[in-house]
C-alpha cells in the first residue's frame, strides 16, 4: 500500500475492525513477533542508554495498516486492563511473546547483567520495570504497580518513535497526529501523582505534576492534531473537512479534556463551546419552579440544565442499557431531601433561552446523542475543576451530571463517569456526603472487579481488596501458590454474560478522560478523609503501595497535642516509611542489588523505626525517589535531601529546588533562596507559581529589574485569563516597576545635570524604557491587581497615588476611579486621603467655570469631563462619609464656590467650622476642658489653629456668599460676628494672648466697621 495514500478514512476503518474481533486475536498476529522483538531491543538498548536504530531502510516498502492495527489494538487492550474493563481474556499467549523476546534480547547482552530471567515471571517483571523506567519525565516517575505496561509502551513505541512507521510520508504523519496526542495524554495521566488532599480530583492533581517537558510535548502534538482533524482557518471557512463530524466533536472534547487536565480553562471553555457547535447541540443552565424537600408547600425557582440535540440518537448507534448491566446508582434515602426535585408543568417560556429550548419541559426532556452527554459532563468537570469550592458552585453544577444520569438511555461508560461526577460535587454537601463516599466505593469495586485479574505473587495485581497482603517467594524456597481469589464488591456485580462489551466501554473513553483505577481508589481515599475516615484512607494507600502518600497520611494523622492518642507518632511512622523506602537497612550485610525486595516484602509498616534504615541508598533508586527525598527533607528539615532528590532526577525535578528554597526563605537567606528558584524555574519554565515566588524573593534583594521580569513571566505563563496569582501577581509586579522607577530617580538625584530621558540603569537600557514609562506601566499593573481584586482598598490607594504623582500632569481620571472605590470598599471617613482631595480640586478650580454669568446659576461641567467626575464624586460620594474632618468641609465649599453655588458653599463652610469646634449641624457645644474630642482645641495648639482658620474662613465666606443669598442678605456681619464670638468666649481662658488669638481680635475689628 502506498503511504502517501494513507487517509483518516482508512485510519477510520482500521478502528471499525478493531470493533469486530476481540483484542486477543487482533494481537495474535505473526507480524507482532517482530514488531514486539524489535520493541525489546529497543527498550533494552535504552536501558544502558543507548541509541539504537532498528528502523526502516531508506526507500523501504511496508504495509503500515498491520502496524497501526497492532497499535491501536495494544492501547485499547492497555485502556481495558486498567481503567475500563472487562478483565482481559487469551492474553498468556501474547505475554509469552513479549517474554520470548526480551530473553532473545538479553542474549545478546553480558550474561551476567541480568538475573533471574530463567524464570518466567521474574523475566516478565524485570521488562516492565524497564518499560515503567522509559515512562520517566522531569525525575517524576509513572505508577510503579501499572499491569500490562507492555502494551502501552509497544504502542507509544509504534505511533510516536520513528522506527516503525515511515516518516517521509507527510499525509501518514499528520493523519495519526490525533493518535500521538492520545499517547501523550495517556502518558501524561499515568505520571498524574495522586495526592491526599483536594488535589486528589484527577483532574485537579494533574496541575500541578512537575512534568513540563511532558506538556510541552502535549501542546505542540494538540496544534498537530488540530490542524489534522479541524484544519487551518481556510479549510473551516470553505466547510472542507477530511475527518466526519462525529469525529471532529470528538475531537474538541479530548481537546477540552486535555486543557483542563493542564490547566487552561479559557482553552477548555473554547473547545468546549467548538464541540458543541459542530454538533448542534443547545443546553442552559435556567430555572423552573419545583419542590426539593419533602415538607416543602410553595413551589420555588430550582436549578435545571435544559438539553436539546439537534438530530436525535439514533436506536443503533446508543443501545438501550441492560439494567443488570448499568452501574447501581444508589439513592439518597435523605429523611429532608427528595430524590429528585419535582418541577411543576408550566407553560411559562423564558424569553432569556435559546429559541430551540423554549419549548423544552424540565420534568420531560428529549434523549440526548451520546457526545451531548460527554458535553454536559465536560461543563460540569469544568466548573468543578476551575471554580472555588462552595455550595452555590455544587448547586450550579450539579444539573448537568443529573441532567445524564437521568436520561433515557446512555454509554455505559458514559452513565459511570456521570455517577463518578455527582459523587465529586456531592462531597461538599453535609446532606448528600454519605451518598457521594457510599457511591464512588460502589464506582471503585465495579472497575477493580472489571479490571484486576486473580492476584498473583508477582505484584501484578494490585492487592486482595480486603488487605494488604504481599507474598514473599525466597530463592531456596518455592513459591507459594497463587491467590486465585476475585476481589469482593460493595454491591452485587453483573453477570458476565451481562456486563457492558469492550468495545462500548472504550468507545468514548478518551473523550471522557477517565481516571485509571488507582487515581480513581486514590480519590475514594479523598473521600474517605472528607467524611473523618483517615484510617480507611491510609488503608487504601497501603493497598496501592503508593507509600508517599501512606507516608504523608500518616503525618496528617499526627496529633500533636495528643502525644498518647490515636495520631501520637505520626510524623515519626512517616519519616520510617520514607527511610524504608530510600535506605538500606542499618543491620543489611547482603544487599539486593535490583530493590525487588521493596515490591515483594510482607512488612508491616507500624513496626518500622528510622533508626533501622540508616544504612546506604538503595540502587537502583525506588520509583519516584526525587519525590520520596523532598518528603524527607520536610519532615527532618534536611537540605541535603534536596539536593539528592535534584541529583538523582537528573537535575529535572524542579519540586526539589522549590522546597530547597523554601527551607533558605525560613532561614532568611535570600540569596540561597533565589539561587534554588532560578534552577527551578530553569527546569519548570510554564510555572506561575515558581516565577512568582522569585520575584518576591529578588524584591526583597532590591533587584527590581529581576523582580518585574519574574513577575512578567508569571502573568505570561499562567493558564487563567488573570494570569499569575491574579491580583497577588499584579500588585507586586506594580510594586517591582515602582521600586525601579525610584531606583532610576535616586540615580539621578547622585548624578546631577542629567535629565530623565538620560538616566536609566542597565536594564532600562537594554527594554528602552525611561523612568516614566516605568512608572506608567507600574500604574496599568496596579489598576489590573485592583480590577481582580475589587475588594482590596489597599491596591486601589496604590492606583491613586500612582496617578497623583504622574508628571507633567497627573491622571486625574485614574485617580477619581480610585477614590470612588476606596470610598466603596472602606465606607468611612477613613477613606478619604485630604492630599490627594486637595489636589483633586486644586486641578479643577485652577480654570475659573465658564458658562452662564448670572450669579444665581450654579454652573454644571459637561457631562464626561474630569471637572464633571470631580464634582460628581464629592457630592455623590464623599459629602455622605464627612463627619468629623473640618478640611474635608473646606474642600466641599471651595468646590461649591468655584461652581457658583453660594448657598451650597456657605453651608459647608459653616459645616467645616462646626467640624472644627466639635458641633456638625449644630450650634456652639464645645465642652469645657481638654477631654474628649470636642474640647481637644481648648488645649491642642494644631487643634486650635484649625478652628482659628475655619473660623477666618467662615466669616470670609459670609462676606462673599451671605450679601448674594436672599435669606441672609446684609445679616451677615451679625452671623460672622456671632460665630467669632462664640470661639473667643470658649477659648479665653486658654488661648487669650496668643497669635491667632489676635486674629481673631483683627477680625472682630474689621466686622465693627
């Protein structure tokens, strides 16, 4: 077959076979041996780190189609043995081949090097640690106990080497683009770290993996994939499309999938809006009357998705589901809640929905198409995943898991990942929590039932589900029989005979994006500790032998204030796990040179001490060593781990020289710090978090230019429209833009005669920003940080003054924005900054008011000007807050007067000089002596010199507003006088010989005349 004839149709129909036969006999193929030896020889080749091309010949003629039938055969096997089911069948066959060929291999290797390859099994596992070893990325390791690795790595080995396909056929490569990114994300899934915390959400751990060679690799196949399935921009607009409609929906939900397990959720949402055009699909999240509780009488709004595909599934494409075979999804059996809310029929339509959904019940909704189901649940994986975790989230997301699970007919498939995602978002829910734990364990025996073959004693399995139990096989011994035990289930399991097929299990499984089992018992284990069971989690952790999180359970269990309680010894049982699983035993004469004894030791880990592994490190190191050292180095608070978990990842693990740092942050020794982020951040290029806490950290050393570059790198890698830690980020890359502007102005303040547009420092030099350009970019990060963070005055202030100090001219508009919102924020008369009032209206009342020349018109600025925002905002905002601050009140009246409002700015001179002497809107009521605020000016000299000056002002205000009012008129000597007199009786007896004393003497003479 030619290569260059390769199309997705062909692709298309390779897949359609693989749908007819089971995956056994497709592997049963005499091509296999050959494919699989030249896969051995390539794995052991790496193992001594070698290179070696057992590719094509140049020009040589292959037919590709047994290859990629036997590829994707190996993947949809490896999907079925560990995260679908049923338990693979007719497969010691095909095991023998790949057992076959790797003795074959080693033959031809020193005789020596390798033990134990006699025996079958022993052999078998001695290639999947090599094949787990291959899977290593950035010193992070896969799952160690992963069954039949085999398949996965021969089909990665098949779709993204050059060694078995050809590579000068351009249309063969980016046809199985799609493929390659499915083997990245799979490869991604299995490095995925489970985690006992809220990051134990499979799709919330996968964040934070420190594998960014990994998604870099992701990221450039996606846009491969893109251009492959949905094409260039061209090709969209001219509605050409190579692959079927079906499958580009499918597409852009892998690709939603994809982003949210790396954490892009503006590029989820994209994807997923995409997918949901390309269907036709409408959904909303609306509202209908309904009643939820059992005693409820009145019928109340209730949260519904309303669902609508555009042409209906057809009977042959989404079977009716056996009931038998179907998931149990278990009631609530609430004494308060119903099972589900009873919506009234209504003929109401809401105007807001889309027109295809008006007409739609919410207790009778059309069947949905099986990629419209995916959709929904993909929302709700997303709201989930990117949004806070609080009750109005779960009652937002809720619906759309509901609006699956209660349709009509579903994937098998598709109804367990809709029952996993109820389960998810009912754990934050004191009333459906037991629900959601009792579900997810009925989930989580229903795979590891599907899934895991007898126990053997090899460690393939992964454990009886009632105990840890590892069997111990001596070399003088015989090995014990195996345990030939299935593992028993939370509830009764299906038939055989009635269990859903392979081939409708993988159907949607990558569009799903579902956990494999042990990330999918990992989050059980979550569960488990969010209803107070930390015992069952950290019994399931032992069963896994996910020993880093056994041991940090252990350390949360700790109860420090507890020493002889349940949790007394915590930190210590940890620190023993770790040890054992780093270190050779203190007493070990004989040591195992290959670390099988950490798989196959029956141990007890509460007899373990720290003390009795103190003894050389194992080799080779056990999985995910970098990871197991950085615990230790928390828990003993040893540097020195660090450093070795940095050492043995090849200096890739960019987690070891964080928490280096963070152990110099405690010490404060900044520059030690800064030193180990710089290598982190070296290796971990797409962190946010990393590049964030550098900056903070070459703030903190005055390396302003340093600093605003780290922050600069944060916001640019940050996943979330924010970008960085939102307004944390921005607020500290204003701070760094800042700190350099002044940096540039002392410089030049030691160098005189040198102008702004000269002065600058090295990097300043290099962007070409002058130190007011600097400043301005400073402000715009402030006002971002403010935006995101509207609730913290204390950016806002920054903004204001920022903008207050602009030069030439300060950016009064920003300022007024500031002001208003620190008014918002803060609502007292707290929030009012007198300095940057004053230059509020100093700025406005600088231009006298033009306008109508009659004096009885107050006049109005145009509506958009700064002088109309001003005024607005003292009038609107600030007038309301003034209570005690007589300047404020001075502010107001030069306001008023400059607007030729006399009565307005005569009342709040009065206003100002009340404020001053204790009394606002009232008459004289100083009180006598010093106590109190009222009677502070009688013996505070700034207080008096204010009231002296308000006083000066208010007769000043009399004498040119009070003959333009007609209900003062000539009256306003008697009211100056009355006011000055009342300050001078009060003040006599403390004040009398003083110098504003006489000011006020010189006024009462000029109001006699």
């Amino acid at each position: 077959m030619a290569t260059n004839d390769f199309s997705p149709a062909k692709l298309g129909s390779i897949e359609t076979s693989l749908d007819e036969s089971p995956l056994y006999e497709i592997l049963d193929d005499e091509h296999l041996q050959s494919l699989v030896a030249q896969f051995t020889r390539h794995m052991v080749a790496l193992s001594h780190g070698e290179q070696v091309n057992h590719g094509l010949a140049e020009g040589t003629t292959v037919d590709i189609t047994k290859p990629i039938r036997i590829g994707l055969a190996s993947l949809g096997a490896f999907l079925q043995a560990n995260v679908t089911g049923p338990v693979l069948e007719g497969f010691e066959g095909i095991k023998a081949i790949f057992l076959s060929a790797f003795r074959e291999a080693k033959s031809l290797e020193e005789a020596g090097s390798w033990s134990g390859l006699a025996d079958g099994e022993a052999a078998l596992q001695t290639f999947r640690r090599l094949c787990l070893r291959s899977l290593e990325v950035d010193g992070v390791s896969p799952y160690p106990y992963i069954p039949h690795i085999e398949l996965f790595c021969l089909s990665r080995f098949i779709f993204t080497s050059t060694l078995v396909l050809p590579t000068e056929a351009p249309n063969l490569s980016l046809t199985l683009s799609w493929t390659r990114l499915r083997i990245h994300l799979w490869h991604y899934k299995l490095i995925t770290q489970p985690s006992l915390g809220p990051g134990s959400l499979f799709t919330k751990s996968g964040r934070w993996s420190d594998v960014p060679t990994l998604q870099e690799t992701i990221e450039k196949s996606l846009l491969e994939a893109e251009i492959s399935v949905v094409g260039s921009a061209e090709m969209n607009r001219e509605k050409q499309y190579l692959w079927s409609k079906e499958s580009r929906v499918q597409f852009r939900l892998e690709e939603a999938a994809c982003h949210i397990l790396l954490g892009n959720d503006a590029k989820a949402r994209q994807a997923l809006l995409s997918a949901a055009e390309i269907s036709g699909f409408s959904y909303a999240l609306s509202g209908a009357l309904g009643k939820r509780t059992r005693f409820q009488e009145k019928n109340i709004s209730q949260l519904v998705v309303l669902a609508k595909s555009l042409v209906p599934s057809p009977p042959s494409s989404s079977p009716q589901l056996i009931p038998e075979s179907a998931p149990v999804a278990l009631p609530l059996n609430d004494d308060t809640l119903l099972e589900k809310v009873l919506f009234t029929n209504t003929d109401e339509a809401t105007s807001s929905l889309p027109p295809e959904l008006r007409d739609t019940k919410p207790e009778d909704q059309p069947q949905l198409r099986p990629e419209d189901h995916i959709i929904l649940l993909t929302e709700a994986t997303m709201r989930d995943t990117f949004s806070p975790a609080d009750s109005l989230t779960s009652e937002e997301i809720l619906p759309f898991a509901l609006r699956v699970i209660d349709d009509k007919s579903t994937n098998w498939q598709i109804y367990t990942q809709a029952l996993l995602v109820r389960s998810r978002i009912e754990l934050n829910r004191s009333r459906t929590v037991e629900r959601a734990v009792l579900q997810m364990q009925a989930l989580v025996d229903q795979v590891v039932a599907d899934t895991q073959e007898t126990a053997r004693s090899t460690g393939e399995a992964f454990g009886n589900q009632q105990k840890l139990a590892f069997q111990v096989s001596l070399d003088n011994q015989p090995s014990q029989p195996a345990n030939l035990r299935k593992p028993t289930t939370f509830l009764p399991a299906p038939k055989a005979a009635l269990s859903a097929s392979p081939r409708e299990r993988l159907r949607y499984i990558n569009a799903l994006s579902s956990p494999p089992r042990w990330h999918l018992e990992s989050e059980l284990a979550y569960a488990w500790t969010s209803v107070g069971s930390l015992v069952s989690a950290l019994e399931i952790f032992k069963r896994l032998r996910l020993w880093p999180e056994v041991a940090l359970c252990l350390a949360s269990s700790a109860a420090t204030d507890d020493q002889d309680g349940r949790g007394s010894g915590g930190e210590e049982k940890a620190r023993a796990v770790v040890r054992w699983r780093l270190f050779q035993h203190t007493d070990t004469i004989t040591l195992a040179k290959d670390g099988s004894d950490l798989d196959d030791a029956e141990i007890d880990i509460s007899s373990l001490t720290p003390s009795a592994f103190c003894g050389p490190e194992r080799t080779p190191p056990p999985p995910n060593a970098p990871r197991l050292f950085c615990i230790l180095g928390d828990i003993e608070n040893d540097p020195r781990h660090y450093q070795r978990a940095w050492e043995i990842s090849n200096w890739r693990f960019a987690r070891a020289q964080r928490s280096l740092g963070e152990f110099h942050l405690r010490k404060q020794e900044w520059k030690e710090a800064r030193d180990a982020y710089s290598l982190a951040v070296g290796v971990n290029r797409l962190s946010p978090e990393m590049w964030s806490r550098l900056g903070d950290i070459e703030l903190r050393l005055a390396n302003y230019p340093d600093a605003a570059e780290a922050f600069q790198r944060a916001i640019s890698s940050a996943n979330n429209i924010s970008g960085g830690e939102d307004a944390r980020t921005w607020s500290n890359l204003g701070t760094a833009l800042l700190s350099w502007h002044r940096q540039i102005i002392q410089e030049k303040d030691d160098q005189p005669g040198v102008s702004d547009e000269m002065m600058s420092t090295r990097q300043t030099t290099k962007i070409g920003k002058p130190a007011q350009k600097l400043l301005r970019d400073s402000l715009s990060a402030f006002k971002r940080g403010a935006t995101l963070a509207d609730s913290n005055w204390r950016i806002w202030d920054n903004v204001i003054t920022l903008a207050a100090s602009l030069l030439p001219n300060p950016d009064l508009d920003d300022v007024v924005l500031g002001v208003r919102n620190v008014i918002r924020i803060r609502k007292n008369e707290d929030a009012l900054d007198l300095d940057v009032l004053t230059l509020l209206i100093r700025e406005t009342t600088k231009t006298p008011a033009s306008g109508s020349k009659a004096d009885a018109e107050a006049y109005e600025p145009p509506r958009g000007t700064i002088e109309s925002k001003i005024f607005k905002l003292f009038e609107n905002d600030i007038v309301p807050l003034i209570t005690t601050s007589s300047a404020c009140w001075g502010l107001v009246s030069r306001l008023r007067a400059w607007r030729k409002d006399w009565a307005g700015a005569l009342d709040a001179a009065e206003k100002a000089w009340r404020a001053a002497i204790g009394g606002v809107g009232s008459t004289l009521s100083a009180s006598s002596g010093a106590q109190g605020k009222q009677g502070s000016w009688l013996t505070d000299p700034d207080a008096w010199d204010a009231v002296v000056h308000r006083t000066s002002e208010l007769v000043a205000a009399y004498e040119n507003y009070g003959s333009r009012m007609e209900s003062i008129g000539g009256k306003w000597k008697g009211k100056a006088r009355s006011a000055v007199r009342s300050v001078m009786g009060k003040a006599k007896e403390s004040w009398e010989g003083d110098q504003r004393w006489q000011t006020l003497l010189d006024i009462m003479d000029d109001l006699k005349l």
